[in-house]
C-alpha cells in the first residue's frame, strides 16, 4: 500500500489486516475510488508474482472529511467502521465503494 500512495497521503494500521489511508490534499471521491483499485491491482500482482496460493479480500470505504461537522476520532473511528462495513457487504465482484 506504501508503494502506491502519494508522499502527502499518509498509512495508519488500524487492527490487524485494516488500515486506513489520510489523504491531506482532500482530493475527490473519484480519486479514492481509483487509488482503491490501484491498490487492489498492486496485490494483485504482488501474490500473482509470488505464486501464492491464497484466497483474500480487499474492501473499502471512503468519509470525506469536508462533509463531517464531528471530526473528532471516536466519531471518525465509528465512521470509518461503517463505511468499510457497508463495503464488505456489497456482493462479491461489486465495484462500488461506499
């Protein structure tokens, strides 16, 4: 993922396998939306090109920030849950992001 973003988008690990990218420019939606499947498509190749045999998911939800009046991190932090969790029910292949 480090690989992908740009120097002003900073990675934080949430739990686990869950990370969650800032992006400081505040670019558009259609930005994030792209920078997900550049991301899915790094994976990819990553597993592809080390003969993993493995079965993964990769999910995303996106909070534009400049929407929000309660930026406050709990607030963020249960935001960002549903967003992603909303994500993870749309069926399998579906390339909207919420």
């Amino acid at each position: 993922i480090e690989a992908v973003i740009e120097p002003e988008q900073k990675l934080f690990r949430i739990v686990a396998d869950e990370f969650m990218i800032l992006d400081l420019r505040s670019r558009s939606f259609q930005y994030a939306k792209q920078l997900y499947k550049k991301i899915r498509s790094t994976l990819d190749a990553f597993i592809e090109s080390n003969f993993y045999e493995v079965f993964y998911t990769t999910s995303a939800g996106i909070l534009d920030l400049e929407e929000m009046e309660d930026q406050s991190y709990s607030n963020l932090m249960k935001l960002s849950e549903y967003a992603l969790n909303e994500e993870m029910g749309t069926p399998s292949g579906d390339e909207s992001v919420q």
